[in-house]
C-alpha cells in the first residue's frame, strides 16, 4: 500500500501545476476575451483553453511521480496504463470555469486520488486567485496554506447563530427545476445561502468553517472528489456519491443527476434528501 502522505505530495505538485497555468490568465476582465471559450453541450457549461492546458499540466505532473496510475480527467476522460496499479486519480484542472472567463476569483484546481478499495486517500484545491491551497490525506487532518503558513482545519464554528448553507444548481434544467423546489424545506433552520460556482471550493469552505453546510445534487466525481475528502479529514459529516467501481469511477449520469453531496455538522445531515 503506496503511504498516503506520499500521494498528497503528488497532489500538491498536480494541482500546484495546474494552477500556474490558471495564473497566467491575462487581465481580460470579466468579457473573457482571448481565452478561447466554448461550449460543451448545456447552456452555461463552458472550457476554455486553460481548462485543457491545465488539465495536461496535472497530468505530466501525476504521470511523472506515478506512471502506472490511472487518470480520470474532465477534459479527457480516462486513460489507463497498460499495467495499472490499482490507483486512479480524479481531477477537475479548472473548477468555476464561468468565474474564471468572468475574472471572479472563485476557481481553482482539484486533484484527488483513491486507492484500489475505491477509497478517497489525498486530495488538494488550488485556488490561485485567492492564494489558497487546501488539502488532505486520509488520518492526516485536513489543512489550508495561505502565503507558506499552514493551519489545520476543523469545520464549522458549533452553536453558531446565523447559518450560511452553500449550494449549486445543475445546468439541466429538469434537474434545476427539481432543486429550486427543495431549496425552501432545506433552507430551514439556515438564515442565508452562498452560491459561489465551485463545488471544490464550497467543500472547502465548510472544512474551514466559512460555510455551515454544503449540499448540492448533480454533481461529477472531479467535482467533489478532493474537496470531499478536505470536508471530511476536519470533522464534518460527508455524504458523497459512491463510485461505480474504484476502477471506471462513477456513477453513471442517470444516477449522477439524483445523487447529493453534502458536508457539515452531523447534526444537519438530516437537512437534505435522501
């Protein structure tokens, strides 16, 4: 069994590269002129050069330490060794890819990776716009480094007056329609509601306590794989969508489009459905 400090290494030097391709975007303001946007199918679901660019910077980076890993990538699907080990990494190069052609600063890169149980063992999100990395290892603790200072992170404040909960709603408008619906019996007990475009970021927010919860249906594996991990390692209660199998990942898109994640006190797991 490969040590998992070993693989939150690997996952600090992916996404570190992946987030210094997102750091040389230029100051094109919020128009996003020059970034060679597209469109990958649903209204709002956007890639822009940078999401390919550092997708394939993450890539060289887990393919140099670890060869025999396989990748499973949102620009490029999955690609695997011709003797694979048994690991898989899931990575999100640009997370908050409309905040990132709007220059908000909400966007980041999520790197993660199971072991061959299918178990999360390390992830990290980059955020170089906010000078933020956050990260985890399985039965290491989860922690933030802001300007070379790391301190560990131990989720929301308890008994705090006032809570935020985090969410998101999907670009498939049956699914949003469905999620608009459920908003007011989950809002209970909350005073207010954040949407800041990036799952990995939300998750994160809850493992440092800027967020109450978290709890958004819909999402893919890259979205929440490291920042699930983050949630959890600082205590909070985690729901996540189980993988199809610890090789291929998962779940399948009918299963993907029903299924929550949710983080925070355990006392508000009874918040979102089932």
């Amino acid at each position: 069994m490969t040590d998992v400090l070993e693989l939150l290494a690997v996952a600090k030097r992916a996404a570190a590269a992946g987030a210094a391709v997102l750091a040389t975007r230029s100051a094109a303001g919020s128009s996003g002129a020059g970034l060679e946007v597209s469109n990958k199918g649903d209204a709002g679901d956007w890639v822009t050069a940078f999401d390919v660019a550092a997708e394939e910077a993450v890539r060289a980076a887990i393919t140099a330490a670890r060869p025999h890993d396989t990748i499973t990538g949102e620009e490029h699907g999955t690609t695997r060794p011709k003797e694979p080990s048994g690991y898989r990494w899931s990575i999100d190069p640009l997370d908050g890819t409309t905040n990132f052609i709007r220059n908000i600063v909400y966007y980041a890169t999520s790197v993660a990776v199971a072991g061959p149980d299918g178990a999360w063992l390390a992830g990290v999100v980059h955020a170089p716009a906010l000078g933020r990395v956050y990260s985890a290892a399985r039965g290491h603790g989860a922690w933030l480094e802001v300007g070379g200072q790391a301190n560990r992170l131990t989720g929301p404040v308890p008994g705090r007056a006032g809570l935020i909960l985090a969410t998101g709603f999907s670009y498939d408008p049956a699914t949003r329609s469905s999620q608009l619906g459920s908003l007011p019996g989950i809002m209970d007990g909350f005073a207010d509601v954040r949407r800041l475009g990036s799952a990995a970021l939300d998750l994160c927010l809850v493992a440092d306590g800027s967020h109450d919860a978290f709890g958004e249906r819909g999402l893919n594996e890259h979205d929440f794989a490291a920042g699930a991990l983050i949630a959890e390692e600082a205590g909070c209660w985690v729901r996540r969508p189980k993988l199809q199998s610890p090789v291929d990942g998962g779940p399948e898109d009918h299963d993907r489009l029903s299924a929550w994640t949710c983080a925070g006190p355990l006392e508000l797991s009874g918040k979102f459905p089932i």
